[in-house]
C-alpha cells in the first residue's frame, strides 16, 4: 500500500544505508523496522492504554478515548497541559513548513 510519512532526515538517511548494505528495498527495510518495533511494544505490554475505553457521548457526538494520564501530566494544571499542547502543534507546524530551530 502507498502512503506518504515524514521523517526525520537522519532517520532516513539510516534507513536508505541499511537498505544498500542488505541489499533490499528501502520500502521493506523500514516495513520491517516497523514490524519490530511494534512486535516489541506487544512485548513490554507497558501501554499507558491499557485500561482505555471509548466513549461516544449520548445524543451523539464525538467519540474520544478516555485513560489514565501519566503521572507527570497528572500534577500538571489545565493552563500547563495546554500550553505543552501548543508548543507541541508549533512545533509540529513549524517542521511541516521545513523550519527548524
């Protein structure tokens, strides 16, 4: 399947010599970095969503999964959550536009 993801330059630029010295594609080198990665989540089975679960809001809506939050955010205040939250959306901005610091 053909998709597009953005990466970082280093990230890439591994992927590609990991591809030449095996010989491979660098589509099913990164397909297999992928699979080992998620193959070692299952393993340490440390998701912090373990105990998510799916709300839908009567009445309709949307739904939103609702867990436990790390205990860092928890001693956070609402106006810090928010503020790492913009931070991180600037950030993510400002990569996508190809500006970094």
């Amino acid at each position: 399947m053909r998709t597009t993801v953005d990466l970082p330059e280093a990230l890439l630029v591994e992927a590609k010599v990991r591809a030449a010295r095996q010989g491979a594609k660098l589509k099913d080198v990164i397909a297999e970095a992928i699979e080992q990665g998620f193959e070692a989540m299952a393993k340490n089975k440390t998701s912090k969503l373990e105990n998510a679960r799916v709300v839908e809001p009567d009445g309709g809506g949307l739904a939103f999964v609702e867990c436990e939050p790390s205990p860092e955010i928890a001693k956070m205040s609402v106006d810090e959550i928010l503020r790492l939250e913009q931070e991180t959306l600037m950030q993510e901005d400002l990569r996508s536009a190809g500006i970094t610091d």
